[in-house]
C-alpha cells in the first residue's frame, strides 16, 4: 500500500537501506527484484530479450489493453507487430500533426480557470485525450465525442480494481468486473463500427492517422493486422498515451510554478520561439517525475544478477525514479535545470520512455505534445505556485501522478 501512496518515499527509503539490489514482496505481484544498478539496468534493457521478458511481467494488464496488445506480447510476435505500428510515430510523420495538437492545445487551455488555485491535470487530459482521438483514432466531431465518453468511462477507478486477478469474476450486477466488461464491450462496438466504416473510405490510402494506417499495413509477406489486433494496439495506445502524457504535463506546471528563474526563462523561450528549452524543460519534467516510475520484465531462465542467483519467472522491476535521483548521473539530482538536457545524455541514464527494442513507440509523440502544450500555456499565462510545498506523489492506475492533479494559479496574460 505504501508503494501505492508513497512511491517516492518507499522505494528511496528501500534504496538508501539495502543498496541497488533489493527484493519485494508485492501482494499482486508476488516477489519482485528491484535493480537499481544502472549497468544492470542497461543489460537488462539491451540484453538478450528471451531471458527478460516485458510481456510476460505486463500481463496484469490484459483486461484492459487485450490479449493482443504489443504490451503483453514477447519474442518474434512482439517483433512483427512492433514493425507494423511503428511508421505513424517517425519523427518525420509526426511533424505533419504539429498544427493539429497545436489548435488542440489552445482550445482545452483556453478553458483553465484563472486566479484561483486550480488542478490541471483534467485540462492536460482533454488534450492527450484529444490528440488520441484525431491522430491515433482519426476521428473527429460526434464519433470522437461518443468514443471520449467511452473510452474515460471504461478507463476509471475501477481499472485498478480488476487489475487484482480474483476481482476478474463477474459476481452479478453491480459487481466490479460486469462494470467493467459492459463498458468495454461499448468500447468494443464503437471501434467496431469505426473500423468497417474506416474500410469504406475511399481516401483510407491518404489518411494520415494511425488507424487509417495499421489497416493498411502489411509485412514484406503481405500479411497484414487482424481486426483484433488492431483494436487491442489502439487500446494500448490509449493505455499508454493518455494518463502518461497527461501526467507528465501536470508535473511540468507544478514544478515550473515552484522554480521561478527556470519559469522566467520557459517564458522567455516560448516567447522567442526557443523550442529547445521547453523540450528541455519537457525532459527535466520527465526525469525528476517519471509518470511510469518502473517498469517490469520476467526472467526467462535462471539467471545471476549482481552476484545473485534468481530463478525464471521472477519479476524484475526496473525502478525509473532512482535511476533519475543518482548523483553518480545526475548532479544536484533533486534540483530543476532543464540545461541539462540541452548537452547530450547519455539514453540510458535517462528512461522516462524505457529503451532497447521496447521503448516507447509514442515517445517523440510525446515529447511534441508537452513541448507545443508548454508553449502555449506560458504564452497566454501566468504561472504561480499554489502554496509553498511541492506536490506530493502518488500512483493513480500505474502513473506516478500529483497528488492535488498538478495545481497552480494561473493568470491570463
Ligand atoms: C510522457 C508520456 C509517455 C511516457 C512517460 C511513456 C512511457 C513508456 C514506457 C516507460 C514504456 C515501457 C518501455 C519498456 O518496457 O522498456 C512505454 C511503452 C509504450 N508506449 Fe509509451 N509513454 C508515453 C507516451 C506514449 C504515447 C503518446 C504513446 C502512443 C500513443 C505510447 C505508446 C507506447 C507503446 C505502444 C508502448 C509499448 C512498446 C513495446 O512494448 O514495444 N506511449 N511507454
């Protein structure tokens, strides 16, 4: 529960104990090793990928992604799919979107209450929310609005819920799981109806957004997604898009309010369009608030780490947010200096999106989407802190999210 409600603090007060190395026993997940070493971590993430297995350990996620999902898949079927939903997230595709999710950042900011405390998380949702359904689903007006609706619905407080396997049984109405399954199997429907009316279109060949695309892709064989497949990649998509990114723009107003000269100079860069800055500034954000603080992999076979022997099919938790916090990596690693990324750094010390042949595949999207969100709020506001203490941390689903949503008090310039 700790884990849970004080991420930061548990698993620092663990690290400061018992070193880089240190097992948990997690009620769901049973045991768990944590590697905190950052040359472990790099073998782990690089290293032979049958023996650490990202699918296997995402499997408490199924309901909700679907059992085809790229998350939960491993080996040559993770590699095949990989490879036909990677092309609508190049960098180069990604820059034809860059208008889009700037009108879209514009209309949801537009909305921010000015001159009171105010949580920004939910305005931050509506526009990763937004961007998923005009770029990833390609949908717009009434369709985007009955998609939205769905989408949040099925995605609630009960998704941590039916995360605990023996909560997966339906008990009758009313019951957690029936809630649940109804709502994805509306979720289910309208991506149905989507995907056949999708088919239909006679410019589908033109269309730029990633639905349009994963029915057309194909590998060198012809071989092309089934009608699961896909449903189950755009759920993940949605999975992994929306609370992450989101999330990562909360801590970005709530850390900007409470460093003014980092705030000053944001402001100064986004006025003199000095998009090198806010992407730093995105990046600082990221690595001292990583909205996935850890991520997982199971062991494919016995394998010694760091001098001990750990026997296959034990998880093994990459912990994110102390890798960012070594001073042996990072100087002063508490402090807010987005400077550091405008020198390189080194991608493995920093692992906000993961790396090796699982990083994030929404990575850049990302990056984009809380660089022109940035720009666009410092533009038009103001940003003062809203009381003295930093926001405290704790997990929402599996996000490391701000506990008031990322609050600050704002004034339209
Ligand atoms: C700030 C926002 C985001 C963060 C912090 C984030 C973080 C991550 C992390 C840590 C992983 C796991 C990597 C690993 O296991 O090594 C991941 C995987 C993934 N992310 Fe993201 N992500 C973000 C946004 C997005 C977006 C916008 C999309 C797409 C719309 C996306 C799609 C994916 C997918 C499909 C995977 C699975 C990759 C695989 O298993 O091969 N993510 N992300």
């Amino acid at each position: 529960m700790r884990l849970l409600d004080d991420p930061n603090g548990f698993l620092v007060g663990a690290w400061r104990q018992y070193g880089d190395l240190f097992r948990l026993r997690i009620q769901i997940m049973g045991d768990v090793m944590v590697v905190a070493d950052p040359q472990l971590i790099r073998e782990m993430l690089v290293g032979d990928q049958s023996l650490f297995l990202a699918g296997q350990a995402n499997q408490l996620g199924e309901p909700m992604v679907g059992a085809r999902s790229l998350f939960l898949t491993d080996g040559d079927d993770h590699v095949w799919q990989r490879r036909l939903i990677l092309p609508p997230f190049h960098a180069r595709k990604l820059q034809s979107y860059v208008k889009q999710i700037e009108a879209i950042s514009a209309k949801n900011l537009a909305a921010l209450p000015t001159g009171k405390a105010v949580a920004t998380r939910p305005y931050m949702q509506a526009i990763a929310m937004d961007v998923i359904l005009e770029i990833v689903f390609g949908v717009r007006g009434a369709v985007a609005d009955r998609l939205r609706e769905a989408l949040i619905a099925m995605r609630g407080p009960l998704g941590t819920i039916i995360m605990l396997p023996w909560m997966r049984q339906d008990f009758g109405p009313g019951s957690p799981w029936r809630i649940f399954t109804n709502r994805r199997n509306r979720v289910y429907e309208l991506m149905a109806e989507e995907m056949a009316a999708r088919r239909k279109e006679p410019d589908l060949a033109e269309r730029n957004d990633t639905l349009s695309m994963l029915l057309l892709a194909t590998d060198e064989e012809g071989r092309g997604l089934s009608d699961i497949d896909i449903r189950d990649q755009l759920l993940t998509l949605v999975t992994a898009g929306y609370e992450t990114t989101a999330t990562g723009l909360a801590w970005a107003v709530e850390r900007l309010s409470r460093n003014p000269e980092v705030l000053e100079t944001a402001r100064a860069a986004a006025l003199n369009g000095d998009d090198a800055y806010l992407a730093a500034c995105a990046r600082e954000t990221l690595r001292v608030r990583p909205p996935l603080y850890h991520i997982a992999r199971r062991l494919g076979h016995d394998y010694n780490i760091g001098g001990y022997e750990v026997p296959a099919g034990l998880a093994v938790m990459i912990p994110i947010l102390l890798l960012h916090q070594r001073e042996d990596i990072y100087d002063s690693p508490l402090a807010f200096r987005p400077e550091r990324f405008l020198a390189r750094v080194d991608p493995l010390d920093w692992l906000p999106f993961g790396g090796g042949p699982r990083r994030c595949v929404g990575a850049y999207l990302a990056e984009l989407e809380m660089q022109i969100a940035l720009k666009e709020l410092l533009t038009h506001y103001t940003i003062h802190p809203a009381g003295t203490k930093d926001e405290h941390m704790k997990v929402f689903h599996v996000t490391l999210v701000p506990k008031h949503g990322g609050v600050a008090v704002l004034e339209r310039i």
